[in-house]
C-alpha cells in the first residue's frame, strides 16, 4: 500500500508544493513586480500617481496571483491523490482489468480542468482586490498555456506514478492499443 498509495501522493503533494513555492518566490522578485506592470496590468486602470501603481502591482501579485498558485497546485495535487486511492480501492488485481477505467482518468482530469479554471477566473479575474488589473489578452493566452501545462505535468505524473496494475487505464495505452488496430489492418 505505502508504494502504490502514499508514496505516489507524497511525492505529488512534493512536487507541487515547490512549483507553488518556485512561483511564489519569482513572483515576490522586483523584476517580476516590472514585468507585471508592462506585460500582465491593465495600465489603464492604474491611477496616475506612480506610487498608487505600486500599491496595484502589489495588491494584484498578493492577492490575485499568489494565492492562484497555491489553489491551483493544491487542485491538481488533490486531484492526482484521487486517481492513486482510485487505483488502490477498486481492488483491480490484473493490469488488463483497469482498460475499463479509462474514463475514470478522463472524468477525474475534467473535474480538476473545471475547478483549475474557476480557481484562476475567481483569483485572477473576479477578486475584489484585483478585479480589472489583468489585460484581458494575456488572460486568455495565460489561461491556455497554464491549462496545457497542467495537462502535461497531469498526464506525465499519472505515467509514472500509477501503479503498474492502474497504468491500462490511461491514455496512453488505449492510444497504443488503437495504433496496433490500426497498424494490424494495414499490415
């Protein structure tokens, strides 16, 4: 149980901690904070004063981005830890038994993508604190690339962390077994 349960968790729970931790720490850098008012910040809605846009820049990395990572890392953490006690509470003793399971996989990757995206919308776009710091752009391209990292470190972790009976029911071995279908017939 500890190798196929909570080792696996333990070293998600790891790994995200110090992306949040790596996040949170770059976005605390002066050079972020400049990067933030030319690139990320609505600079329209700053006030003139230069100190006021300090203060925004703040406000929007404390209390909007920061906390995104947390949440955000949190999320796909608790969502990885559900398909591990998936695999060890279903009581799947052969590999070939969990090709079944693929749509476990999916649905548990789809209820995290949906709480992700409300995460980031709810920190980024509808806090009170920063509600119209974010240009709306960047949003939308930050939006999409956070989601297809999240995908790739999501799916890479499931290939390796899974157990050796619970690794049928991922993608990749139903894309496999569709290759060799098709492979076979043309063969």
């Amino acid at each position: 149980m500890f190798r196929r349960l909570v080792f696996p968790i333990l070293i998600v729970f790891t790994f995200y901690i110090l992306i949040a931790l790596i996040g949170i720490l770059i976005t605390g850098q002066d050079f972020f904070a400049f990067y933030a008012i030319e690139s990320i910040m609505d600079q329209e809605s700053f006030f003139n004063d230069a100190e006021y846009a300090d203060i925004e820049t703040e406000d929007f990395i404390y209390y909007g981005i920061t906390p995104a990572f947390i949440v955000l890392n949190l999320i796909t953490a608790i969502s990885l830890s559900g398909w591990f006690l998936f695999g060890e509470f279903t009581g799947i003793q052969r590999p070939g038994e969990a090709k079944k399971f693929l749509f476990i996989w999916v649905g548990i990757y789809l209820i995290q993508l949906i709480l992700f995206s409300g995460a980031y919308w709810y920190f980024l776009e509808f806090n009170s604190d920063v509600v119209d710091y974010m240009k709306q752009a960047y949003s939308l391209s930050a939006w999409t690339l956070a989601t297809i990292i999240n995908f790739i470190l999501f799916f890479i972790l499931s290939i390796f962390l899974s157990s050796r009976v619970l690794k049928p029911a991922l993608p990749t071995s139903f894309i496999l077994s569709m290759y060799y279908k098709i492979r076979g017939v043309t063969s």
